[in-house]
C-alpha cells in the first residue's frame, strides 16, 4: 500500500510540476504509525499537508511530531471546544472546517480560536454549490483562511438543484449580493430527477 501511495504522488508531482500544490487525503484509513510512516514517505514531495482525520489530539499529534510534512485534518468534528486540544497542543497545522456541520457562527469561532495560536484554516467543502456558496461567504469573512475545497467532478445536472449558478472566473468563486446564502434549494428540480432518472432508465436485455 505504502509503494502505491508513493508511486500515485510521485506521479502526480510530475505531472504537476513546481506550481502546483499536491494534498494527499488519508482520512481515517490508518492508526497514527501507519500515518507517521507515509509522511515520512512524502517528504521528496513537497505536499501542501497530509490530511490525517483522528478524534484524538494526543493521536494527531504524535503524527505531527513524526512528520516532516504539514498536516491539516479535524474536518470530522465540531464546535470549538471539541477543536482545542487539536489547536492548543498543536497537534495540527491546518485545521479543516466544516460550515455545513459547525453553522457559521460556530465555524468563525474555531478560526478564531485557530488564529490566536497562528493557524491558518482551510474549509472541508464537498457536498454541493449550496454548500461551496456557504464557504465562499465564510472565507471571505475570515483573515486566516488559506484555501477552500471544491470538488469539480460531479453530475453535470447538479447546477439544477440550485435556484443560482455557481460562478468561478479564474480559478475564484465569485459570491453574488442576494439574501442568504446567494442561493436556494430548487426544490422542484430535486422531486422530479428521480422521475427522470427511471424514465431514462433502460433495462439490459435478456
């Protein structure tokens, strides 16, 4: 597993290039030795972080301490309080926040917390442009934001859900003055696309 993860990075970084920056996602699929030993593995890459994702600080930051890379995680948990042990002891680099599961108030109160020990902090964005709009205003609101997630390969029907487009101009997303969020639920549009997902369906033949 170790030589494949290299060989994937090694790849990708030459590909990539110098002007890229590379994040390699583990999540929760290894115990903190295993974490500690494909850091080590990923120095010649120059990673951006190494997202590791444990509930316990102590964990995180035995990792950390063995890690010649950043390490950023945490985008499993919520509310500040849960965050401190993580930011306090230092046990990550760039902690991961979620609006969508915090609320943004409780969101503004963990990059807080992060900025007062020097942190910057990145948003955990996957599940949709009402979502992404979401993060989009809190960045904007937050001095130590670094870089927001944003994943581009979805359904191309996505954009029916919304009642707004989502509009990114040159690798920036671009957040509109209207209420709220910017943008709603298109709630019929979400009814009908079971309907025409079975309409479209064609059984295989016997």
């Amino acid at each position: 597993m170790l030589n494949a993860i290299i060989e994937q990075m090694a790849a990708l970084r030459e590909v990539a290039g110098d002007d890229f920056d590379l994040i390699l996602d583990i999540n929760s699929n290894f115990k903190a030795d295993g974490m500690a030993r494909i850091a080590r593995a990923m120095e010649p890459y120059n990673l951006r972080w190494l997202e590791v994702d444990f509930f316990d600080a102590e964990a995180m930051r035995d990792v950390r301490d063995r890690s010649p890379v950043s390490i950023g995680g945490c985008e499993m948990i919520c509310t500040a309080r849960t965050y401190k042990p993580f930011i306090v002891n230092r046990a990550i680099d760039t902690p991961l926040v979620d609006v969508a599961w915090n609320g943004l108030i409780e969101t503004i109160r963990i990059a807080n917390l992060a900025d007062v020990f020097d942190m910057n902090v990145s948003p955990h964005n996957f599940t949709g442009h009402l979502c992404t709009m979401m993060h989009g205003h809190f960045s904007a609101i937050t001095p130590n934001f670094q870089v927001m997630e944003f994943d581009v390969d979805e359904v191309p029907w996505l954009g029916e859900f919304f009642t707004e487009p989502l509009v990114i101009e040159e690798g920036e997303l671009v957040l509109n003055d209207k209420p709220g969020w910017g943008m709603d639920v298109n709630e019929d549009a979400v009814r009908a696309r079971p309907a025409r997902a079975l309409e479209s369906f064609k059984p295989p033949l016997a």
